[in-house]
C-alpha cells in the first residue's frame, strides 16, 4: 500500500477524533436556538461535501477517458513510437515497436535501439541519431533492421529532439513491402535490359542470315530462270503442249521467287538505324510519296487528299518516305473494284500528341486481323499481288522513330484507317505543301 494513502475507515477514526478534540474546546450549544442553526449549517455542509464528491468523481472519469484515449493513440497506433535517451536507450516503446521488432516491452527498454538496427547499417543510424540530438531538428533515415521474418526489415526512421534537449522522440514506420518491391522491380528491369539486349543481338544476326541466305538464293534463281528460257528457245516450235506448260510453270514460280528474294532483301535492308532530323515536313515527303506511285493512281484515277496542315516532324525522310509509299499503295491497291479509289491523308491532335492516318475506302480488313497483318508474309487478300511485307517494313520504320501504328476499320467493304503516331520534336509548326 502506498505510504501516503489513508484507507476509508482510517479516515473515519480520524475524522472523529479530530471531532472530539473540537467539542473538547467548543463549548455545548446555549441555546435551543443555537443548536439548531448548528444542525443546519452541518447540513449545508453535507450538500456541498457530496457535491464536491460529485465533482470528484467527474474529474477521475474525465482523467480516465484521457488515459484510455492516449493508450489507445500511443499503443495501438499504426506506426511505432519509441523514446530515446540521449545515449539512445530506449525509455518508453508502444505496441507497435514491439510487433515489428518481434519482442516484448520488457526486453527494449533500457537497451539501445542501434542493437535492433541490422549491424551493416549501425554506424550510419548512430550518425543519423547524433545529428538529430545536436541539431534538435526533424531527420529521417531508412534502413535495415534485425528480424527474424523471411522478408528483411526495412524501416523509415523519423526522430525529433525534445526541447529539453535531453531525450529524442523516435517513429518507426514500416517500408518492408514497399522496399521488397523495388528491389524485384529493379532485377526484372535489370533482367528485361539484359533481356532486350539478346533479343536484338539474335535479331541482328537473324537479318544478317536472312541477308545472306536471300543473297545467295538469287544466284541459283537466276541459273533456274536463264536454263528455263534457254531451254524453251532449243526447243523452239517442236515443244509438245505439255512441255510448254511445264515452263511457263517454272518461268512463273520463277519470277514469283524472285519477287520474294527481293522483298526479303529489302526487309534485312529497312535498317535498323534512323537519320533523325527536325523539322521534317511531313506533308512534302507524302508528296514524293504520291509522285512515286503516279502509274497505280493514274491507273485507278485515286482521288488522294492530303491535309494541308501536316505539322513538321522529327523522322528520317528516306525511311517515312517508304513508308507512306506502302500506305498509299496498299489504300490503292485493296480499293474497292467499282468504286473511285479514295485516300485520305491527315492528322489529329489531342492531348497525347499527334497522330497521322492514311484513310481508304476499299475493301475493309475484319477485326480478327487488325494485328496480324502487321506480321511479316501475313496477307489477307490473296487475290492480289505482294509478298505481305509492305505493314511488316511499315512497323518497323514507326518502330524506329519511337511510334505505334495501328488499322481501324469497320470491316469488310467499309474502308480501312492506318493510325500512327510519330515524335513532332519541339517544333509543332505546320506547313503546308506549297509554302515549301
Ligand atoms: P501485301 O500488300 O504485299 O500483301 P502488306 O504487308 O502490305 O503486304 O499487307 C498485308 C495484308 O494486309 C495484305 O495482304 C492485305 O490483305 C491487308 N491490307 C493491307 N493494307 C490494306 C488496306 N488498305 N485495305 C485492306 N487490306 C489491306
């Protein structure tokens, strides 16, 4: 029991003693009259003492709450309080500290916080915690700390000297996860660089084969071709019907090989590797563009509109050249057979930027193929002549210059619309065919 304290009935009996000493030195009431103001002030004094207990009991209640708020704020709060003396002993912890660290109350009291820090990082925390208790200022550090889980500790550390200078208070908020994150986030990027450099390792080994194998096919190709019409001349008139057939076979899978060798000598040759300039006028190399294919526009008498508020571009213009060329032949060449072909050249702006398109109204191309026919040999309309390595070159020049192409089209019979989206540098002027 506490020293100081008087239990209830102690109270009583000195109360009545106390009682006694004063009738002792009062004397007895004279009067009736006398006694009875007595009785009535002694009551008055009963209301006021059992007010005053009222009040009392209030105040605890109210000192109570406070001390069950403040627990419940301290403990159970979700980030970890700690107090450090200034040779970093640990004075007061809540809960919070003790999950985290995995101990109890008793056994972080008293000891040095810089026994829970992970040894590797205990001189940096100790030179973290004297420059907070020489500055008394707010600093923060994060680091590793000793735990027993399978994923390390990692904690953010914010400490602020008291006024007095002599104690530091600490919070300790938990990064674990977060930290856990980063680091598997930055080895699956290490991973996908190491990744991408392989990638385009055997890619450049891949064109470099690709190269060859076109290259050195053409030799025999030719041989195959120039003994066919050779032969057909040594037989002249003499050739049975059937004989005829067979060349004009091997003349024709002949000449369909060569188209093939080419365009893929023309795939290894779409470089990899652009001549990037500013200010490129879009506009005037889709003129050059359209000049190069006046035979197919003349031939299907195309109606081409091109917008004159092309914006300058930062591109390669020999590549953007060829490609717009392919775009424009393809809107050609898949138009619709009863109706004025119909190719539309312009540009949109919106908040992410340019984007051009080269829209049609021919044939259409269903959903199912709006990906794929970007693939390199994938062609849809079979009927008409190509390889289906025009959209493949296409992709990558875009690629190339850092863009994205895309086809939208309603389907078959609807038009197509080829979307791509191409760095305009820093300057977004527009120019327009005739000004240059
Ligand atoms: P190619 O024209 O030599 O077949 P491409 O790679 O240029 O090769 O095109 C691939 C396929 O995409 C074509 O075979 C065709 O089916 C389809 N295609 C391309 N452009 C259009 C277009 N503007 N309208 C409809 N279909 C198209």
């Amino acid at each position: 029991m506490n020293k100081g304290k008087i239990k209830g009935h102690d109270l009583r009996s000195l109360a009545e003693k106390q009682l006694q000493g004063k009738t002792a030195e009062t004397s007895a009431p004279a009067s009736e009259e006398q006694a009875r103001r007595l009785v009535h002030e002694l009551e008055v004094h009963q209301i006021e003492l059992e007010m005053q207990n009222d009040e009392l009991r209030q105040a605890r209640l109210t000192l109570e709450t406070t001390l069950a708020k403040y627990t419940d704020l301290y403990d159970f709060a979700p980030v970890g309080y700690l107090t450090l003396e200034r040779d970093g002993r640990i004075t007061e912890a809540n809960l919070a500290v003790t999950t985290l660290l995995d101990t109890v109350r008793s056994k972080l009291v008293g000891r040095r916080f810089a026994l829970f820090v992970a040894p590797g990082a205990r001189a940096a925390f100790n030179a973290f915690l004297a420059k907070t208790l020489e500055g008394q200022i707010s600093e923060s550090w994060e680091g590793p700390m000793l735990s027993e889980r399978a994923t390390p500790l990692f904690v953010r550390i914010e400490a602020l000297t008291c006024t007095s200078g002599l104690k530091c208070r600490v919070a300790i908020i938990d990064l674990s996860l977060r930290r856990h994150l980063q680091l598997e986030l930055a080895r699956t990027h290490a991973e996908l660089v190491s990744h991408d450099a392989r990638l385009k390792e055997s890619n450049i080994k891949l064109e470099a084969f690709n190269y060859t194998v076109s290259h050195d096919l053409k030799g025999p190709l030719a041989t195959i071709n120039g003994f066919a019409e050779l032969l057909e001349l040594e037989l002249g008139n003499e050739t049975s019907e059937k004989a005829r057939s067979c060349l004009d076979f091997i003349r024709k899978a002949g000449r369909k090989m060569n188209e093939l060798l080419e365009d893929l000598l023309e795939w290894s040759q779409t470089g990899r590797t652009v001549n990037l300039v500013d200010n490129l006028s879009l506009a005037a190399v889709t003129a050059e563009a359209v000049e190069l294919l006046h035979i197919q526009i003349e031939a299907r008498t195309a109606d081409i509109r091109i917008s004159d508020s092309l914006p300058l571009v930062k591109g390669d213009a020999k590549r953007l050249r060829e490609m717009m060329q392919n775009l424009i032949e393809n809107a050609i060449k898949y138009a619709n057979p009863l109706t004025r072909p119909l190719v539309e050249i312009g540009e949109e702006n919106s908040a992410n930027g340019w984007t051009f398109y080269v829209r049609d109204n021919g044939i259409g191309i269903p959903a199912a193929y709006h990906e794929k026919i970007f693939d390199l040999f994938e062609r849809l309309h079979t009927d008409r002549d190509g390889s289906g390595i025009g959209l493949a070159i296409v992709r990558r020049i875009i690629e190339e210059h850092g863009g994205r192409i895309w086809v939208e089209s309603a389907g078959e019979g609807h038009g197509s619309t080829f979307f791509f989206t191409l760095s305009t540098g820093s300057d977004l002027q527009s120019v327009s065919p005739e000004e240059e």
